[in-house]
C-alpha cells in the first residue's frame, strides 16, 4: 500500500493521510508560494482552477486590479458598451485563448436552494437550516430593495439617461414608473395589452406590445403608436439612427426618427427568419437576431442586408450581447456560446460554456474592481455571475420564478424582473472581500 501511495503521489501530486475513524484517503497536497509577511496579496491558484475548498483560505478569491487601476464608470471601460458606442466581434488569433480557461463549466456541488418556509416565514431551523435564508449566494454584491407591484412577468426594465424615474413593464399590461430615490411607484400606465419589451433611448421610452411599440417622449409627453408588427413586439433595439423591432412573425421593423416631424417613420422590413425574433443587439455596424428558429442572423446597418447566418444552437436563441470582440449569444439548449471574426469576418465559435438548464437572458457589467462580469439568467430561477473570460461563478441570484429582464443602472447599480412581477435593486460591493464561495 506504501507502495501504491508512492506511485499515485509521484503520477498526480496527492498524498496520502491517516485519519481517525477512516480509511487511508487521497488529499490534494498544498505547495502554495507563502505570502509576503504581513501580506495576503496573492491570488489562489486553486481558487481560479475552481478547486479551492479552504474557507477562510490566507490567498485571495479575486483577481487583483491590474496596473493603473481606477474604478471609472463602466461606459468609460473597454468591453461591454452602451448603444452609441458598442463595439462587435473582430478578428483576432489569439482570441479563444483564455475562454473558461480555470473555471469554465465547472460543477458547483453545494445544494443552492432557497429555504421555501423561510419564504412563507414558517422555517423552524433557524441559522441550521441547510437550505438559504436569502435571496443571493456571494460576497461582491447585495440586495438594496425590492419592487412591489406587478402582477405577473416582468418584461422590461429601463432607466433612462438623466432620469430620476424607472420604468418597468409586464405581463400584467402596465407600464410603472419608479421614483429612484424613495423607491416608490409614482405612476401605473394600463396599456391594456401584455408588454412584450422594454427600452429607453434618450429622451424616449420605447414598448414593444401586440401589433404596435410605442413610443413616449418623457420630456415633452409626446406620443407616438408605431404599427405594422404582427403579433407581439418581443425585443428592441436602437441602432444608428434606427429603431429595430423583433416580432412573432419572424421580421425586423425599422423605423427612421424624424427630427423635422419630431416622429418615427417607417424605413425597412428585415426578413429571413422564419419563427418570432426574441432578441436584439447592434455592435461594430451589424445588427444581430436571435429567433425562435434557432438562428442568429447577421445584418448590416449599412444596407440591412443579412450577411450571415448562424444554426450552431439546438433551441430558441434567447439573448445576444457583444463583449470586446466577442458575441455571446444564449439558449434553451442550455449553452452560452463564444463567437469571434475568422479570416475573412465570418463568425464561429471559439468556445461554448455548458449549464444545466435552458439560459434565458445575458447582461453584461463591470463590479467594483472595473472586471468585466456575465449576468446568466436560467430556467430554474437562478442567476449566475460569472467572472470573464474564465467563467469562474462567483455568485448567484435566486427568485421565485425565472428572471427574464435585467437592467444596468449607475454607481453599482443592477435590476433584475422575475416572474412573479417582482423588481429586485442590487448593488456591487465597493470594497470586494476574499471570503470563499465553496
């Protein structure tokens, strides 16, 4: 057996330890570089290959700021943009090489489950109870409040630019505006139809709905119905000087802002898909679809014509995002995939990060220290964040029933809309800690 556990050490770098009341047994030997005296200021290797199990653990469970580090807005930051200046995927050979590089499809085995009594507050347990008394798993953000109000499916969440106002839609055919600084609603708008999407582009807030989006002007209380949609307007996007919409019939509307008029003028009509288009997104002068016939198509804005088509996913294509020069695009068919340019511009993917159940929503963020973070929305109630590249989950984000819209504030800020119609506010820590996730 001395023999054995030579071999296996020699082979794999375990050794072997007796304990009492047990077999000999395989662990991990731990030849960590020490600190400097007085100092924990290193990252744990194994923490960023998604084995660490120490907690508390003397090196850091984060990545430290790279040089020149300063915690600037997240539109000033490389990687994720707003509208006016979003970047898309660009040719680069080297791109795919840190892709779920430590922590890329990694097995969370700890039972994540929100204690069901401590939601009705019967839960008899207490701080014993092995299920979660919260509504989060992490250390790097918190819950600031929760939304009342909704009825059902939140579909949109939109805060627009200098407004002191949030606007939230859904299901149960209203719109509600929130006051930001009491947290109150101040206004309900019974639209009388279900609220496909929600946006807001400068002085507009945009409503995808049955046949129709329309289209408010918060400064001046114009109002503008856009029809020509079939079916239910699922998604909306500004590009340019364009307004997309997405409907149930498979095409793409576009409509043409008029100043002279001060109204929105029909441009164009995008066809190709053949079921509902669900998600929109503009980058690099391209328009990208999602749709439920399991496509991504690619369009250009300069002549909105498709210049490629995408059939790598098995299931309803529910969400795209472009992050510095990658498109990630999510599915029902439980994948979140990487897409880069190749010679030439065409899109593949470079890498396909695996969940156990259908992805609904993406959004992407920069936390405290300026990383760039994935927002992962499931279909088992749970949102995961996961750092980038490395797909290292970081946290999760649990609610009743599946959350389909997430919104990026200011200062930190993050919303999320479940099904039940709650709106929960979030916020990143301001001074990250090194406790464990384990």
């Amino acid at each position: 057996e001395k023999e054995r556990a030579r071999q296996i050490q020699k082979a794999y770098g375990f050794r072997f330890e007796r304990r009492q009341q047990a077999s000999l047994r395989p662990t991990r030997r731990v030849d960590r570089p020490a600190a400097a005296k007085g100092s924990r200021q290193e990252v744990c290797s194994y923490w960023r290959a998604g084995r660490c199990n120490r907690n508390p653990c003397q090196f850091l469970h984060r990545e430290l700021p790279g040089p020149g580090y300063s915690n600037k807005r997240v539109a000033d930051e490389p990687g994720f943009a707003g509208p006016s200046h979003r970047r898309g995927p660009g040719f680069n050979g080297n791109s795919s090489n840190n892709w779920g590089r430590f922590g890329g499809n990694r097995t969370v085995t700890k039972t994540e489950k929100v204690c069901r009594y401590w939601v009705d507050g019967s839960c008899s347990h207490g701080d014993k109870c092995r299920y979660l008394h919260c509504w989060s798993n992490g250390d790097s953000f918190s819950l600031l409040t929760q939304l009342d109000g909704h009825e059902m499916l939140v579909t949109g969440i939109a805060l627009p630019s200098g407004s002191d106002k949030l606007y939230t839609g859904s299901k149960d055919e209203t719109i509600r505006l929130w006051d930001c600084a009491s947290g109150q609603c101040t206004r309900v708008l019974n639209l009388g139809a279900e609220v496909g999407c929600v946006i807001s582009e400068g002085p507009w807030l945009l409503v995808g709905m049955p046949n129709l989006v329309k289209a408010w002007n918060i400064e001046t209380n114009a109002d503008q119905s856009l029809s020509g949609p079939i079916g239910q307007v699922y998604s909306l996007v500004v590009g340019t000087d364009l307004l997309f919409a997405g409907t149930q019939d498979g095409s793409i509307l576009a409509w043409r802002y008029s100043a002279a008029t001060n109204c929105f003028e029909p441009a164009a009509s995008l066809t190709g898909h053949t079921l509902g288009v669900v998600t929109l997104y503009v980058g690099a002068n391209r328009l990208y679809s999602g749709s439920m016939d399991k496509s991504i198509k690619v369009w250009s804005l300069d002549n909105l014509q498709c210049i490629q088509t995408l059939t790598d996913h098995t299931s309803v294509v529910m969400s795209l995002i472009c992050w510095d020069q990658f498109l990630l695009s999510c599915s029902l068919d439980n994948t979140v995939k990487i897409w880069a340019a190749v010679e030439g511009g065409n899109l593949e993917v470079t890498y396909t990060h695996k969940e156990e159940h259908g992805v609904l929503a993406l959004c992407g963020v920069h936390d405290a220290e300026a990383k760039p973070v994935l927002l992962c929305s499931c279909n088992d109630s749970a949102l995961r964040l996961y750092d980038l590249p490395s797909f290292t989950e970081r946290g999760k984000i649990f609610a009743k029933q599946e959350i389909r819209s997430i919104q990026i504030g200011p200062g930190g800020i993050f919303f999320t809309g479940d099904g039940t119609g709650q709106v929960k506010v979030w916020k990143w820590s301001t001074a990250p800690t090194t406790a464990a996730m384990s």
